[in-house]
C-alpha cells in the first residue's frame, strides 16, 4: 500500500523560556489527533517534542501537501496554544502561528513540515530526526554523508540498489526554486550549493535505481517568511533505511561527529549539534547547544510501531562529549564571528539598527587624521 508520512512540527511555546514543552502540550495535540485517526483521516500518529517544539508524527493516505492534513495539524498547534499555552503564560506562547487566517495550507504559516508518499515495503524501518536551536541546512553534511559519501557508506559500493547512486533535490530558500542534481557524477555541484547552509538546503534523496523516495527534510525558512527576526526553524527529517537504502547505523553515523551548525541562542550563533535521547531533548546552556534526537520506527500498514530511541546509547557518548568540548572553545568567542553568525544572517536582528543609528556618524576614511573630538 501507499502510505504517507507527515511531520510536522511548531514551537508554540515552552516552559523556562525557550527550554522545553510541558506533558500538558503533549496530551492536548494528541487528544486532537486521537479523533483524526478514530474518524480514518489518519493511519496513525505519533506525538514528541525536542526541545521547545511540539513534533507530530502522522502516517495517512492523502499524500503530501494536503489540506486535510495541514488544517489537522494547524488545529493541533492551535488548541495547544489556546487550551495550554496561553493560559499557563508559557513562553512565546503560539509564536510559530504566523497567521490567524489560515488557509489549508502550512507553507508560509510557520509550522514546519517533511511529508512523503511512498509505497510500503514488507518492512519498513524508518528513521525520523528532530533538531531544536538550528535550521535546516543543519541536514545538509550528514545528508551527503549519509547519501553521497562511501566513506561514511559501504552501501553506496556495495549494495547493487544503491551503488546507480541517488538524486539531490537541493531548494533554494530565498527564491522558493529547487534542483535535481545527480550523484555521484554531480557531486561537486551538490557540494557547491549545500555547503551555503543558510541559503540551500536539501528537500529530498530519492534512488536513482527506481525513483524511490528516500529522505524529506522540511525547508522552510520562518525567518524568511515572517520578514524579522522569529527564530531558527528547528527542522525535521526522516529517512528510510534497510534494504536498498542506507542502513540504520549509516544514517545515523555522521552524528557522530557533532558538526558545526547555525543558530543556538538568539539563532544567531555556531554551534556543535549534540546527538541525545529524549530525555535530553532540551536547550539549557546558552539557549543550546543545538540538539538532535533520532527516533526509529517501523511503519506497518500505516502503523506507526516504535519509537526506538536510537542516540540515548553509549556510542555516542564520545560524540556528547566532544561536542560539550566543542562548545566551550565556541563560547570563548563571545560577540565574534565565526561563533556569532554573519550579517546576512543576522539581518533581522539589532545589527542593522546598530548600523542605522550610527549612519550619521559614519566619517569619509580621508578624514582619518582628525583626532577625535
Ligand atoms: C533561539 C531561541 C532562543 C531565543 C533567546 C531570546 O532559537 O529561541 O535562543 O532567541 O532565548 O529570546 P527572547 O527574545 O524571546 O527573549
Ligand atoms: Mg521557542
Ligand atoms: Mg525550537
């Protein structure tokens, strides 16, 4: 059968500032998703959070993109806000429902989503991973490593599905175009792009060797769409694994090296993404550091079986604690960049009411000599 699966995920507030939601939140959206599935919108669904945002997990049948899907998941956020969020004066309480007028559709909206039909495999193990304090060209190294480099990979070179290799389709952000670039041979130009993280991402992988859908992460930028500064979209991913795809521990091996990412507190900073179980799905130092949770499932005629919680294991210990390391020599920064990011992405922020407010003040570089008054 064709199933879909739909993740979908809003910060509608949190308890102690940006830090974590409450079992409240929790039990409200699934409440609302609990009647979807009983009225057969949906297959199945699974509720969690990483950090400040709320995750829903949804399997149905509509495909992606759809109305009835997105307007569930719009309600879920929103009753969450109304019911717990506000009253409970929770931290930026419905801070990623951009918009009161909702039209059927979350693009645009706020909420984040990674949707993806395809056709069920006898078994179908999947891995979904959930980011808080990043965005999503945080995807990008491990999606290559995962997906385009034998080095991280054997089942690029030896598993006949998947040495034909696969396709990128890398979105640009701020224009809202995407592209398919071919890999291996295209490698350098998939490099080329996903390399700008703040700008290129990776919507999805799909196999070269039948067109299966492999990954989806979501791509949306909440920075671009509300037009100031509303925080990094801490982005969701899943990939299929096993049998043709990458296996379980492919996907998950790059994460064990915490790689450099952007956002962390005020989204505006580089830090180490730290792999954790969900009991340490939370940002506490510095609003961070960015962290990523990895949940494996098995969908099972539209079943959502699991989750197992694959990075709360001592393997990646080592990856904690390099990162924890990592993140001092980060901080020893302060204000500087590399560790606070660039301009470009810091346009939202005070930065360009700094340099407005000293405009006036700017001197010709001829006038250097003057000492100063
Ligand atoms: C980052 C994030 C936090 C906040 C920071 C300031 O995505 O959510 O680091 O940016 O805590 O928050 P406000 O401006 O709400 O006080
Ligand atoms: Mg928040
Ligand atoms: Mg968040």
């Amino acid at each position: 059968m064709k199933v879909t699966l739909s993740v979908i995920k809003a910060d509608v507030g949190s308890i102690a500032g940006h830090h974590k939601v409450v079992p409240e939140q929790l039990e409200v959206a699934e409440k609302v998703l609990s009647k979807a599935r009983e009225s057969g919108l949906l297959l199945d669904f699974y509720v969690t959070a990483v950090g400040d945002d709320i995750q829903l997990i949804m399997t149905h049948t509509k495909g992606p993109d759809n109305k009835e899907i997105h307007d569930l998941a719009w309600r879920a956020f929103k009753e969450v806000t109304d019911k717990v969020s506000k009253p409970m004066g929770l931290y930026g309480a419905g801070q990623d429902l951009l918009s009161d007028a909702f039209s059927g559709n979350l693009k645009g909206m706020g909420p984040g989503f990674a949707e993806g039909e395809f056709e069920e495999r006898p078994s179908e193990p999947l891995l979904v991973l959930m980011a808080d304090k990043t965005e999503p060209g945080a995807w990008n190294w491990p999606l290559y490593k995962i997906f385009a480099d034998p080095m991280c990979t054997p089942g690029l070179v030896i598993d006949a599905k998947m040495r034909k290799g696969f396709i990128f389709r890398v979105m640009d952000m701020y224009e809202d175009k995407f592209v398919d670039l071919k890999t291996p041979e295209e490698s350098y130009e998939v490099l080329a792009l996903i390399g700008t993280t703040g700008r290129y991402a990776v919507h999805s992988v799909w196999r070269r060797a039948d067109n299966a859908l492999a990954a989806v992460s979501s791509t949306a930028r909440l920075s671009l769409m509300a037009g100031r500064y509303v925080g990094k979209d801490d982005p969701c991913l899943f990939i299929r694994v096993q049998s043709g795809f990458p296996a379980m521990g492919e996907a998950l091996e790059p994460f064990a090296t915490p790689h450099l990412v952007a956002g962390w507190t005020r989204g505006s900073h580089v830090g180490p993404l730290i792999p954790v179980g969900i009991k340490d799905a939370k940002c506490t130092r510095f609003d961070g550091p960015p962290r990523v949770v990895g949940l494996g499932f098995q969908i099972t005629k539209g079943r959502l079986i699991g989750p197992a919680d694959m990075f709360d294991d001592i393997a990646f210990d080592r990856a904690r604690q390099e990162a924890n390391r990592i993140a001092d020599f980060m901080r020893m920064h302060g204000p500087f960049m590399p560790h606070r990011l660039g301009p470009e992405e810091m346009e939202y922020t005070q930065l360009a009411e700094v340099l407005k407010s000293l405009s006036s003040r700017m001197k010709p570089a001829k006038e250097m000599l003057v000492v100063p008054a």
